[in-house]
C-alpha cells in the first residue's frame, strides 16, 4: 500500500485493538519484507488477538516477567505507519534499552513521522504521570538520533553496550505537564 505524504493526513494515535488487525498485518509483512523483525510484533505461532490480549496484561502489568508497557499505534488514514512504547519502570536488565522504543514502516520513513510519533509518545507518557525519561540509540542510528533530538532530549554520553559491543547513546528529557 502507498503511503501518503505526512503532511496530506494527520497521524493519529492508537492503543492496539482487535479492528486493526489487516493494518497491523500489513504494517507487519512490510517489516518482515525489509529483512527488520521486530522484538515486539507477535511471535510465530501468535495469533492477532492473542497478540493484542498480551499487549493490554503488559500495559497493565500483569504479564509474568515483563514490566508494564504502554504500546501505542498510529495510522494515517487506515494505513498504520509507525508504533512506539513507553516501559513505566526501567531495571538494571532494560537500562539499555530506555523508556521508550519507536520504528517507523520502512515506506514511511523521512517524512517526518518518526519526529511526530516521538512527540505525541512524550506526551502520552506526561499525561502518564512521568517527569522524567532516559532514551537510547545506537550511536550509528543516525535518524533515530535526531529524532531524539528534535524532541528536545538532552545527549548525557555515549557508552558501550554491555549486550552488542556497540556504541550507545544515551539521552534524557524532562517533562512538564501544562497547567489548565
Ligand atoms: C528511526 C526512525 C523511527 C526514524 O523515522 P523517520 O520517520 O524516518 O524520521 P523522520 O522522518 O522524522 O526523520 C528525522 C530525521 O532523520 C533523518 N533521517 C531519516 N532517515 C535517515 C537515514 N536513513 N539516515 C540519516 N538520516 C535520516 C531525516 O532526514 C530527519 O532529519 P532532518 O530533521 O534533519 O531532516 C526509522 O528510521 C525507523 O523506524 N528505524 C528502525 C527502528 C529504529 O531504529 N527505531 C529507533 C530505535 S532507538
């Protein structure tokens, strides 16, 4: 499916949801078609809705073993260009990883909806009750890292990954909830 312009349709935000499943599938093959697998789309022998049931205990935190996560979609039009997610508590075993993860389809890339769909997510998470996030990127992941940017994070250093050997850079941003 063509994607349009960013600029034609605004990105709206979504919590995963049964209706969706012909978008998140296409959205998915698009993925899988670019050679990029995602950690967090469903595994293999995972149906859509037990995808999605799973999504929703992680949001409220009551899948064993994993934190509480806040996954968030977002379509333009009926097409689903890009999801993020917010972890609520980052242990030792994430601090790698960071509160927030983000990807955009590969169709959809450099027009801008990474920068939005980073923005919408901080406000999510403000409106979540969160002050204050770290965010981390490969330090070759040269869009990823503007996209941080460009939302106002802060660079704090760059660091070895423990798990990949590579550069990582490590970020943080403050968040104010507006008054009224
Ligand atoms: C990182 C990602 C979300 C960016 O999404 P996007 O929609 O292309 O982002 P934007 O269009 O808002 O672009 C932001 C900036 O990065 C630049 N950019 C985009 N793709 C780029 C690339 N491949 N190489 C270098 N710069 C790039 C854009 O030109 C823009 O810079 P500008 O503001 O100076 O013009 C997307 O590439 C992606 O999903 N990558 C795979 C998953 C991933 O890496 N997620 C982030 C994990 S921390």
């Amino acid at each position: 499916m063509a994607v349009a312009p960013v600029s034609d349709t605004p990105l709206s935000l979504t919590v995963p949801a049964l209706v969706l499943s012909d978008a998140f599938l296409e959205y998915r093959a698009e993925f899988e078609a670019h050679d990029e697998p995602q950690f967090w789309h469903p595994r293999r022998d995972e149906v859509f809705s037990a995808y999605v049931e799973r999504l929703g205990r992680v949001s409220r935190g009551e899948e064993p073993g994993f934190v509480r996560v806040s996954t968030f979609w977002f379509l333009r039009g009926a097409s689903l260009v890009g999801e993020s997610r917010i972890r609520h508590e980052l242990p030792p075993a994430l601090a790698e990883a960071g509160h927030i993860g983000f990807a955009v389809r590969p169709t959809a890339r450099g027009a801008g909806v990474g920068t939005r769909i980073l923005q919408m997510t901080l406000e999510q998470a403000t409106l979540l009750g969160h002050s204050s996030l770290l965010l981390t990127c490969d330090s070759d992941n040269l869009a990823s890292r503007k996209v941080i940017t460009k939302n106002g994070c802060h660079f704090l250093e760059r660091v070895l990954s423990a798990e990949t050997g590579k550069e990582l850079d490590r970020y943080s941003i403050r968040l104010q909830r507006r008054a009224g």
